[in-house]
C-alpha cells in the first residue's frame, strides 16, 4: 500500500492558481475559434463548424470548473482547505492528488 505524500499548502494554492490561469486562456481561444465563423459559402461553413460542438464542451466543462478551484482557493484562504465541508473529517491526500478542488471527503461525494 502506497502512501500519498502531503503536498504544502502553497503548492496545492499554486497549482489551484495555475489551472485557473490555465482554464481562462482557454476559454478566451475557444471563445475566439467558435466566433470566428463567417465564411458566406454554407458548404465550407458547415465543414468550419464540424469541431464546434467538441470546443462548446470543452468550454462548458471549464466554465463549471472555474467556480469549483475559485471556491477551493477561498477555502485555502480561510484555513478549511482540506476538511470536508459536510463531515469535518480531513480528505485524504489522496483525493486531493486526484480533486484538488474538492470540497468533499470520499463519504460524502458518495
């Protein structure tokens, strides 16, 4: 059985910060690709938006996690990083590895 290590608070905020970062760059280029449509022939028009419904997915899943690492970096700034919001039991490094915005140990996810 494998330990996980615990990784240091500003680790955890810096990667949280990161992929926010990362999350906003983007969404603004996806935002861009599906807004640059205008070629007034229908046929290459429909072949231009082929991939538009992968990109909106994409954007829809960044915009849902956005709110998620937000949350999570508030919880670092008040200390309850890493408590689970609905027991009060500490969540396993473990799954912060895996989620680090979580606000919830394994148990109550369930």
């Amino acid at each position: 059985m494998q330990t996980s290590v615990k990784v240091p608070l500003a680790t955890r905020k810096a990667a949280l910060e990161a992929r926010l970062s990362e999350l906003g760059a983007r969404l603004e280029l996806i935002e861009r690709e599906l807004d640059s449509h205008h070629n007034p022939d229908w046929e290459d028009l429909a072949v231009e938006r082929e991939p538009d419904e992968v990109l909106e997915a994409t954007g829809i899943a960044g915009q849902a996690e956005i709110p998620q690492i937000r949350a999570a970096l508030a919880r670092i700034a008040d200390g309850t990083y890493g408590v689970c919001a609905l027991c009060g039991a500490d969540i396993p490094q473990a799954r912060l590895d895996a989620l680090p915005w979580t606000p919830f140990c394994r148990e109550c996810a369930a």
